[in-house]
C-alpha cells in the first residue's frame, strides 16, 4: 500500500483519484470519472431537446427560461436513483432542497404539458454512464498523475494498482 512516508505527495494522487471500483472483467471506474462524464452528456442533451446552450444550462444565470430544462436534468438523475445531494454536488454545490424543488416542479410541469414530458422521457432513455476504463488506462491515468504530482515511478513488481483499487 502506498502511504506518505515512503512517497511524499501520494496521498494527493489517491485523493485526486478517488476510489476505483471494478464494473466488468477488467475494467473500472471512479467516481470523479463518473460524475464529471454524466453531467457532460447530461447537459449535451439537455442543451440539444431544449435549444438552449451548455454555457447557459450550466451557468449560475437564474432567468425563467432556464429553468424548465435544469428541473428536466434534476428529475432525470432522481428517476436513475441518485439522491439530492450528490446532484446538487453536481451541479454546483446546490442545496438538496433546490434539487428537491425543481424535481416536484418538473413533476407538476409533466402533468401539464406533453412536450414537457416528452422530452424528459427522452432525457430518461438517454445513456449517461461512462465507459468504463480497462486496466491498462487506469494504470496509464495513473502514472499521468504520479508524474504530474512528482511522485517517482515505482519497479515494475510493486503492485500499487491493486492497492488503489477497491472493489
């Protein structure tokens, strides 16, 4: 296992990284991955059936028109299981009770309006997980950051990916 004492700055490297998770034979994923990938795809299609541009759906700006289409992506990641905080996280940093509130308002918006809830059921069907990275990219990623943090390469027998990686 990796620890501060034989390599300084190591445990920036893990921090950065987060904790990678097996999600097939060979390949794995963190959570920063995930999240950052989601929200990209997320806000691609958003952007794409509301007309609107990414710059504005993922801005602060609070103008009415926006809004309809952030409750659409709220009310999308609750319908996948996601709870109110780890959208608000991302998204921000937003309370769990702003995302509370755009999903009961995208709730009442569907009831009222078919093109609303059309495109939220389209929002729904769309694939929003990442790909999954093989073993050989994690290691690549990695050795990336090891480089970038000014950690030192290790010998070829220490087997530090499994001591970051978690299943």
């Amino acid at each position: 296992m990796i620890d501060d004492e034989s390599e300084p700055g190591s445990w920036k490297l893990a921090l950065e990284l987060g904790p990678w998770r097996r999600i097939g034979k060979n390949t794995y994923t963190n959570e920063k991955n995930e999240m950052s990938e989601t929200k990209i795809r997320l806000l691609n299609k958003t952007s794409e059936l509301f007309d609107l541009s990414v710059t504005e759906l993922s801005g602060n700006a609070r103008y009415k028109y926006l809004m309809p289409a952030r409750f659409a992506m709220y009310k999308t990641l609750r319908e996948r299981g996601w709870s109110y905080p780890r959208i608000g996280k991302l998204f921000g940093g937003k309370d769990h009770s702003t995302i509370i509130h755009g999903v009961r308002r995208a709730d009442y918006m569907i009831e009222k309006d078919a093109d609303y809830a059309a495109k939220i059921k389209a929002l729904t069907e769309t694939r929003l997980t990442p790909t999954a990275l093989t073993e050989e990219e994690v290691e690549e990623q990695l050795l990336a950051m090891r480089k970038k943090n000014g950690i030192p390469e290790l010998e070829e027998d220490d087997d530090w990916l499994e001591d970051l990686i978690h299943d």
